[in-house]
C-alpha cells in the first residue's frame, strides 16, 4: 500500500513538472521571421527581420498586400547582439526556426570572415536550409518589403523567386549548407543567389497607387566568392552557363542566332505555291529557341604536355519551340544545322563565361580543382594551395552537342509555304 | 527444470540488438568517428579495418569469457586474481561502467539542452532521464532485453528511413578519392582508436552467466561487431556525402544536421523529431544497460545477492556527476578530454586488465580448474 501511495506521489509530481515545461513557446509570445537582413554600417551589424503579422483570416480578404508583415531592426557588436537588441524595441522575441532566406547586404559580404556568421550556423533554431542571397550593390534593408507577385508576404514572393530555379537557370538557389560545404573546399569556391531591387513599369492604370515608383526584384544572377572574399557577379546568361557546367539544369531555354540559309542540298526541294506570304522576307527577329528536355554535363581535367586543360561536355536534349527563320526542318541535314547553330551558342556562352572566372575572379567556382584532386591526388597535394592561380591560367576545351527530338507541334516554319 | 532456468536468461539475438544499439547510439548521437585519423573522406575504410583490430584488441575478454561462462566478468576476475587484485580489478571495472554511465547521462543531457532545450536546466533533464532509467533497471535483464527487441528495430528503421529520404542531398564525388589522401599509418591508428573504443563490448563480459545459449557468445561477439560496423559506415557515408568532409567534422551532431537538411517535395521536411525520438530512446536503452550492470558489478564486487537495492543510489551518483560536469563545460563540443577519456579507461579495461587477467589464469590454470571443480 506504501509503495503504491509513494509511485502515486511520484507520478503526479512528474505531471505537474511535465506540463509547461521551461522552453514552452506560446505563439502569442513569439514573432514569426521569414526573412533575415544582414548589414554592416559604421562598425555595427543591422539585423533587419519581416515578421509575421498574424490576423484573423476573416480580416485577411480585406487587407492591403504587405500588411501582412512587420519589419524591425537592431543594431549590435555581432549578429546575435543585433538580434537580441530587437528585443528591447519589438514586443516578441524572435523566433527564426522558420526564417527562410538571409539576405547580406554588400556592405556585410565585402570584407567578410566566415567567422562574422558563425551565429547562423550554430544557433540551432535557424535551419541549415536557409537560403543566402546577397543584395547587389544595396543595402539587404533596401531590397526587402517588396511583394510584387500574388504573394501577400514579401519573403513568400522571395522564396517562390528562389525556387523559379527550376524553371530558369539564369539563377542559383544556394542554402546554408550548401555555401558552407563549399566554403570548406578546396577544390571549389562557393556561389551565392543575388537580390536587386528594379523600378517595375506601372502598367495598369486602373490600379490607384499612393506610391510615385513602384519595384521589383529580380534574383538573376549569382556571385561568386574566394571562400569569404566576395569576388564578382555573373550576369544572367553568364549564371545560366554556369549552370550548365555544374549541369544543374532540369529545365530551360536556349535562344541562338537561327541559321541563315537552307543547305539542303540532297532532297527534292518541295514546290513554292503562290502565295502572298514571302518566305524571304527578313524578320525582325532572328533568334530561335530550343527547350532544354534533358541537359548531360560531364567537367573533367586533363594534363597535356604539361598544361593542365579544363574540360566541359555538354549534351543536350530537346524540343524546338520557336523557330524564326526559312528552313526546312523536315530534312535532316537543316535539322542538324540548326541543332549546330544552337551548340556554337551554348559553346560561345560557356566559353564568355568561364574566361571571364578565369580571367576577373581567379576564382574555381566550377569545382575543377576537386575533379583534379580525384584524378591526380599526387599533383594536386603539391599545388592545392596554388589552385586557383592554377587555374586561371588553365587551358579550355568545350564540346557541345545538341539534339532536337521534338519540333512542337508544327513542322515548317508558319512563314514558309511547302507546296506540293 | 531448463525451462525454469531460461526464464531469466535472454537469448542471442536480444543481446546482438542490445550491443548493436549501445555501439550506433554513439554514432547516431554525435558521430565521434569523423573527427578521428585520418579525418577524410576515407574514414569508412578505417571503420572496416578497425574490425580485425577489435577482434584482436577483445581476444583476452572473450576467451575468459568463454572459460568461465558461468561467471560475470567481476566474479572471473576474483576467482582467477585472488580475493585482493580481484578486489581491486572488479572495483576498476565497477568504476569504469559508473563513468560510462555518467559518460551517456551527461552526452543526452547535452544533447537536449543544446538542440531542444536551451532553458531547460540540467538537473530536471537529469532527473528525468534517471527515474526512466531506473525504473526500467529495476525490472531486471530481461525487461531491457525485451525492450530491446522493440525500440533497436524502431532506431534502426529511423536511421535508414532518414539515409533514405536524404537521397537528394548527397554528393558521393566527396567521398574520391579513395586512400589517395591517407597515409597506412593514420588509416591503422584510426582503426585501433575507434576499436579500443568500443567500450560497450565490456557488457558482453558481464552478460554470459544470462545467456540462453553460452556457445554462443563467439557469434555474438562477431556478429555485434560486423553489423554495427556496418550501421555505423552507413552514417558515416550519408553525412559526410550530404554535408561534406569538413562542415561534418564541425557539427557537434553531424547525423542530426544532415537530418535537418531532408525536405523532400515541400512537405516531407522538418521530420528530425523523429531522430530526437530515436536519440532518446536509444540513450534510455544504453543508460538502463549501463546502470544495470553498475549496480550488478557492485554488488558482485562486494559480495551481495541483490543488485536492486544499489541501482537508485548509483543513479544518485550519475545524478551529481552529470550536474557537476555538465554545468562546467560541453563534454561534445570541448570533447578532447571526453575522447581521451574514454580512450585510456577503455585500454585499461578491455585490453589491459583481461591481458594480465589471462596471463595469471595461464599460470594458475590448474588451480583454478580443481577449485572450480571442488
């Protein structure tokens, strides 16, 4: 009987302990934050945090777009003493388990050590799939507070932006383990998404707007780094050939000067009926566009008579989707002119692209130095340190091969008549 | 009168899953075997080298262990050392069960604290660790054992669900080039480091007298190694191809960041409660294990029929060690004193003290074998 009334005694002292325990978070305690600003002004960091706002959905219908969201700042000696200092204007603590992007302003990432983020990575509410974008040549306040899409919530129009990726590989989606895990390679040099704010043209003029100018945000392009050094920004095209290296795209365009003249030669040449639509008339538009179905990337590294050669193979697959231009693509021999024209672009561009890594940034972003460690693990001992000296100095061999397996769903280009 | 007998003892393959599972918590919780030489992407290959080097290393424990299989560790070691070395060996190996459980009590407590609850203060996250703990350690061997059989297949289907499920996130080519990078030198002291280690083989020197099938304790031996080797090569591989050599080798729990990292289709993520659930009851089950064999060494060591009575006041002591030391310092993140540690103890008791344990035996094979037979 003792005993029963002690083991009594004891559960019902653990219930009491058990129900709120000391890290309870109640949601009415707590502000919500999607997006973190990172800047460095005057020996100071700003940490600039959207919060969400919560309200009853009844009243979200009639809510302006933003509204949704709240923005606070803090100013302190490190990125935890800012966070914290928000503290002491801002009624909730923070709470960053569901930040979703950080954004460094330029001012932060120019003359950045790792070390200055050591707080992101070993807080343990911030998850390691946190998305890092840097603000182009602004503040990382500047770029935030705008929703231009159906998005209510400024971070959600950054993310759905991020995760556009996979539609365009003029961009790179980059999280925190990601940089990270480059960041601590050697053969490798980390590349981060970019954030610019642009003036948005108001088209709609129905729409009353209280502001005088209105933006947007873009997140084409990316920049490169030299592990913490921030070295250069690749344009949009430039991104997108640096995808195509690192054969990270799933999906995408390729645009290419569509070639001049029909060479076919060999087959009958169908009759040109009479018609009022002069096939020979120039367009004013002269590029064509194939849709990428599946992209092969394969980089490799060769030494040739002692010059160390970088080596990129491209195969792509895909369906032609606009063709502006007097060929005929039923033959096979224009249809391979045309694939040709497409991967003399591909080539032009990775070439322009990886020239200008080698030459303006010194900087391995393409992992060739890793590709090198595997092949020649004895060489690369002796010159790891050297690499991307090395590497800028690199010969380059590119070899592009396209395939067209779909044509949409029309043949002849709608300009040219086939005849008989 | 067999069947009478069997009812407190536990059969092979709930010993395999208890020593599987003390080994892969280990690994499962903060993956030590990343940061030891030669700290690259060759490290899996240290792992399977390390097997010979175990087999080898426990050689001494499990022959006695097999001689006397009716005995505990503690009580061999008298009857072989003589009543005062005997004496002295039993309390080192009662000392040493104490410090691993002190060791795993204050490893989960971190653990909680620095991943779950930050506010949380240590002596509650203690406490109720312990009365669990305890309370389990009071329903005997076969209780843990058969606790055992459910929640090892539950951790181990944890671990290759989220091995699975992080498929998107590996990068394999870290893993190249293969032992281009290490030198035979750091691959073999990697590979006695982490054999000496596994310090949780000393359970398997106390258990024989609770075994089903005494012959089988060889099999179990080998068979405990291989298969946790093998788990813990796959953990080793996931992480480090998911987070890379370096930012592994930063994390103080490598697994549970790459966990952190699943999200599949925008709607599997945030799914690593379920390794926090693995986590704790994997670290129960070990401290159960290790508090049981505490409060039986003990009482072996100073001649008492019942252990019962010693669990509650041993857990009192891994109660206020846990309390001193983690309220000093992290034990994971500033783990160099941990390691070594760990390392020197586990020597001393699955290397050295069975050596010169056997050696005596040696010599006095033959007294031992009339006294056993009187």
């Amino acid at each position: 009987m003792k005993k029963k009334i002690l083991f009594i005694n004891i559960i019902v002292v653990i219930a009491v302990a058990l129900t709120g325990c000391w890290n309870a978070m109640e949601l009415n305690t707590l502000g919500i934050n999607l997006v973190l600003g990172l800047d460095f002004e005057n020996g100071k960091v700003i940490v600039t945090a959207e919060i969400i706002e919560p309200v009853p959905a009844k009243e979200k219908s009639a809510m302006e777009k933003g509204s949704a969201v709240t923005y606070v700042q803090g100013i302190g000696d490190n990125i935890f003493d800012a966070f914290r200092n928000i503290t002491l204007k801002f009624d909730r603590k923070l709470y960053i388990a569901h930040n979703k992007i950080i954004i460094f302003g330029e001012g932060f990432v120019e003359g950045e050590s790792a070390n200055d983020i050591d707080m992101l990575v070993r807080d343990h509410e911030l998850r390691e799939t946190t998305y890092f974008l840097i603000a182009k040549e602004a503040k990382a306040y500047e770029v935030m507070g705008i929703a231009a899409g159906l998005e209510e919530i400024p971070g959600n129009y950054i993310l759905k932006l991020i995760n556009n990726f996979k539609y365009n590989p003029k961009a790179v989606n980059v999280n925190l383990a990601e940089y990270l895990r480059h960041f601590y390679d050697m053969g490798r040099q980390p590349v981060l998404g970019i954030i610019e704010k642009k003036e948005k043209k108001q088209i709609n003029k129905l729409k009353k707007s209280s502001k005088d100018k209105e933006y947007e945000l873009s997140v084409i392009g990316a920049a490169a780094f030299n592990k913490h050094r921030l070295v250069g920004y690749l344009n949009g095209t430039e991104t997108k050939a640096f995808n195509f290296i690192m054969g990270k795209v799933k999906t995408g365009i390729v645009t290419f000067p569509t070639p001049n003249e029909s060479v076919d030669e060999i087959s009958t040449p169908t009759l040109v009926m009479e018609s009022d639509i002069d096939s020979q008339r120039p367009s004013k538009i002269s590029m064509s566009t194939i849709d990428i179905i599946k992209l092969k990337s394969k980089r490799d590294v060769e030494i040739i008579d002692g010059n160390i050669v970088l080596k990129v193979d491209i195969r792509l697959r895909g369906s032609l989707e606009e063709f502006i231009g007097n060929m005929d693509i039923s033959s096979d021999i224009e249809m391979k002119e045309i694939e040709k024209a497409c991967s003399q672009e591909i080539k032009n561009k990775l070439m322009n692209t990886l020239i200008k890594v080698q030459k303006e940034f010194e900087t391995d972003i393409f992992g060739f130095g890793n590709i090198f460690h595997r092949k020649y693990p004895k060489e690369w001992h002796e010159i790891k340190d050297n690499w991307n000296e090395i590497f800028s100095k690199s010969d380059l061999q590119v070899e592009v091969k396209t395939n067209v397996i779909r044509t949409g769903l029309i043949n002849e280009p709608i300009g040219r008549i086939k005849g008989k | 009168m067999e069947n009478l007998e069997n009812i407190n003892k536990i059969s092979t393959y709930q010993v395999i899953l208890l020593i599987i599972i003390y080994r892969v918590t280990i690994a499962f919780t903060y993956l030590p075997v990343v940061n030891i030489p030669p700290g690259n992407q060759d490290i899996w290959i240290t792992l399977l080298m390390s097997i010979p080097y175990t087999i080898l290393l426990c050689v001494p424990l499990l022959y006695l262990g097999n001689k006397f299989s009716d005995y505990t560790l503690i009580e061999y070691t008298e009857k072989i050392s003589g009543k005062i070395a005997g004496k002295v060996i039993s309390i080192y190996y009662t000392g040493f069960l104490l410090l691993l459980s002190i060791i795993n009590v204050a490893t989960l407590v971190e653990i909680l604290n620095s991943a779950l609850f930050p506010e949380t203060p240590t002596w509650i996250t203690t406490i109720i660790m312990l009365i669990t703990c305890v309370y389990i350690a009071y329903k005997g061997l076969k209780s843990i054992a058969r606790g055992g059989e459910i929640f090892v297949p539950f951790i181990l289907g944890v671990i290759l669900l989220f091995i699975i499920l992080g498929y998107n996130n590996y990068d394999f080519t870290v893993l190249l080039p293969v032992l281009k990078d290490s030198t035979f030198k750091e691959l073999n002291i990697g590979a006695i480091d982490s054999g000496i280690k596994f310090s949780d083989i000393i359970i398997l020197a106390m258990i024989p007298p609770y075994l089903e099938r005494k012959e089988d304790l060889n099999k179990i031996y080998i068979k405990s190694i291989i298969y946790s080797i093998f788990i813990i090569i796959l953990l080793v591989v996931a992480t480090q191809a998911a987070l890379g050599i370096e930012y592994a080798k930063h994390t103080n729990f490598p697994f549970f960041t790459f966990n952190r990292l699943i999200n599949l289709y925008d709607f599997i993520q945030r799914i690593d409660v379920l390794s926090v659930v693995g986590w704790i009851t994997g670290n129960v089950g070990k401290i159960t294990g290790y508090l049981y064999f505490t409060s039986v060494a003990f009482s072996q060591t100073f001649d008492k029929n019942d252990n019962r009575p010693y669990i509650i006041p041993i857990a009192g002591i891994v109660f206020i060690a846990t309390l001193l030391i983690k309220d000093r310092r992290s034990i994971l993140s500033v783990g160099k004193v941990l390691q070594k540690t760990i390392l020197i103890t586990s020597t001393i008791a699955l290397f050295v003290l069975p050596t010169i344990t056997l050696v005596i035996y040696l010599f006095r094979k033959d007294k031992i074998s009339n006294t056993n037979n009187d």
